[in-house]
C-alpha cells in the first residue's frame, strides 16, 4: 500500500512541472509549486480513504489538510497562508489529541478488576 501512495506522490510532483515546462497550461512558476503542494495534499487525503489503514487515518486526513493550505503560500498574501497554515496544524492536532483520548477509554476496568457485583470467588 505504501508503494501506490508514493507513486501517486511521485506523479502528483512530476505532472505540473511537465505542464509547465511544455507550456500547456501557460502557467507561471508560482501557479506550478501551488499545483504541486495542492496535489500532494489532496492525494494524500484521497489515499487515507483509499489505500492507509484505519489507524493511520486521521494523521493522513490532517497532514493532507496542512499540505493543502500550505499551497495557498503561492496564491495568496504571506500573512493569510501563514494563518491558515497555523489553523490547520492547530486542527490536526486537536483531532489527534480527541481521537487518541477516545481510543485509551475504551473500559474503566482495570486489568485483574473485576467489575462490580462479582466476586472474585474468595
């Protein structure tokens, strides 16, 4: 699974570089390294769905969403990408931080605990 992931890192780097070096699209060199991070953060939330495990998930979703507003760096004024550069990273961790609480609270009953009303037969 890892592999198709880096392939589609791989073509999502290497394809606006070869629109714009043919000059398909017309596109200017800060409209390419936008196309670029874009790509890679929207592949890379595509594949958490498609090709990482459950576990990995949410880190991928997150890191995906931080990659994706860190392309708004070439479209947009340094002041607002950064803010929203900051929001993301904010968020992702916010979600690994509730996800990863949830996940530890899976029972109050402690290992060698039994749960009340049973007697341990002492």
């Amino acid at each position: 699974m890892r592999l198709a992931y880096a392939e589609g890192l791989i073509l999502a780097v290497l394809a606006p570089f070869v629109v714009y070096f043919l000059g398909i699209g017309k596109l200017t060199l800060l409209e390419t390294l936008f196309s670029v991070f874009a790509l890679i953060g929207i592949w890379t939330i595509l594949s958490a769905f498609a090709l990482i495990s459950a576990g990995d998930r949410i880190f991928y979703v997150t890191w995906g969403l931080v990659l994706l507003s860190f392309s708004s760096l070439f479209v947009t004024h340094i002041q607002y990408a950064i803010a929203l550069i900051l929001i993301a990273i904010i968020a992702s961790l916010l979600i690994n931080s509730a996800t990863r609480r949830e996940k530890g609270k899976i029972s109050n009953v402690k290992v060698g605990q039994n749960p009340a009303g049973q007697n341990s037969g002492v």
